[in-house]
C-alpha cells in the first residue's frame, strides 16, 4: 500500500445511509456497504475532515447535514486557527469542516480542498514507524501531537467520489476532544481503508486496509 484512495463505511442501515449522503451531498466522498453484526460503542476513533476555502462553505456543509438529519457536535464558528464545525451522522461518522480563513470573504463556493481521514492513535510512534512500513511518507510531523502522510489527494474534488483521501493520525484523547465527544468506545471502528497497493492489512489501533479492486463504489 502507497496511498490511501478512498474510504469504506460499514453502517448498520444502508438505505437510510444511503439517503443521508445523497441528500448531505457528503456522499462524494465516501463509499457505503452493510456492517456486520459485530457491535460498535461510543466514539469509533476517527474522523473525517473537509477542508474548504471560506466560513460560508462551512456553515453550507453544516447546514445540509443537519437538514439531511445529522447531530451538530459542535457548531460552526470561530476558531484561534480559522472556522469550522463538526457533525454526527446518522451511522454515527464524524464530520468536520474547516476552513483556514476567519472572516466571511464571500458565498460559498461548493468546493472541497482536501478530505483527511484522522485516525486516533494510543501511541504515535509505533503507529507512524508502523505506515512508513507500509510503504506510507511522511509529509508533515509534529511529534507525537500530529502526523499526516503524503498521498493522492485531489485538491478542489468534490466531484472526486471518495479518491484523494489524506492520512493523518493524532492521539486518540485529543482526536476526541477536538470533535467532542467523549474518548470511551469499542467495537468495530466501522470504516475500511482503500488502498493503491495488493494486499489487506490491520494497523495497530484496529483499522483495517484492503485493496482498491476489493471495493466495489457504491
């Protein structure tokens, strides 16, 4: 595996899943399948992260979410580093949106800079030693507070269906804290990593990897 092309989410209700993406407009960015039976409780462990260009872009993504029928964790609003607010879906994923501008500049755009998948780890060097193993490279590093990997990101791709996903991973605690919720969970994290390369692997907090050509888009 070299990169990270899209994201798989098992969910226990698939045609109401399937209606929520579709009329959240979050469905561009993430592939759909039927969960096991195997149980899921409290926070899963990661998130999902838009970012986009303006405030407006922001609140238009809450906005559709919660009237597609999302939670609003935390709402959208200023921050010490831009703009942003973070959502629950029905499935129970975590959305954030996050732009790097404070002051509204204009109406939203519609577009979407990048989609970074956050893992939360419980301990950062094993699980970063763990992805350059995998053949990942590492793009940006800040010790044990945050690494993300370099990867086939599609800037501007919201019309990208799911490909161009950055790798990031962050503490678990602060992952937690950042989306707010609390740290507690267990079970199935849910969500299924699409990789470039041929083989299928679990990392060391229990996401799992398959190949691409094992996912079928949905």
């Amino acid at each position: 595996m070299t990169s990270l092309t899209h994201l798989t989410l098992e969910v226990a209700d698939l045609t109401a899943a399937e209606t929520f993406y579709a009329a959240s407009g979050l469905g561009a960015h993430v592939r759909l399948r039927a969960a096991s039976d195997e149980p899921s409780d409290g926070f899963r462990g990661f998130s999902v992260s838009l970012t986009v260009e303006r405030p407006a872009d922001v609140r238009a993504l809450v906005e559709a979410a919660v009237d597609a029928g999302a939670t609003v964790l935390k709402p959208a609003t200023k921050s010490f580093w831009g703009y942003g607010g973070v959502v629950r879906a029905p499935d129970g994923t975590i959305w954030k949106f996050a732009s790097s501008e404070k002051k509204d500049t204009g109406p939203a755009t519609g577009r979407v800079d990048r989609v970074v998948l956050l893992l939360g780890t419980t301990d950062m060097t094993a699980t970063r030693e763990f992805y350059v193993g995998q053949g990942l490279t590492v793009a940006k590093s800040f010790g044990r507070k945050y690494v993300e990997f370099a990867g086939s990101e599609t800037p501007g791709g919201s019309e990208s269906s799911g490909s161009g996903v950055t790798l990031a991973l962050y503490p678990r605690k602060g992952l937690a804290k950042d989306v707010g919720v609390p740290v507690d969970g267990s079970g199935a994290h849910r969500i299924v990593l699409g990789g470039s390369g041929d083989g299928s692997f679990t990392d060391p907090d229990g996401f799992a990897w398959e190949p691409a050509a094992l996912t079928t888009p949905r």
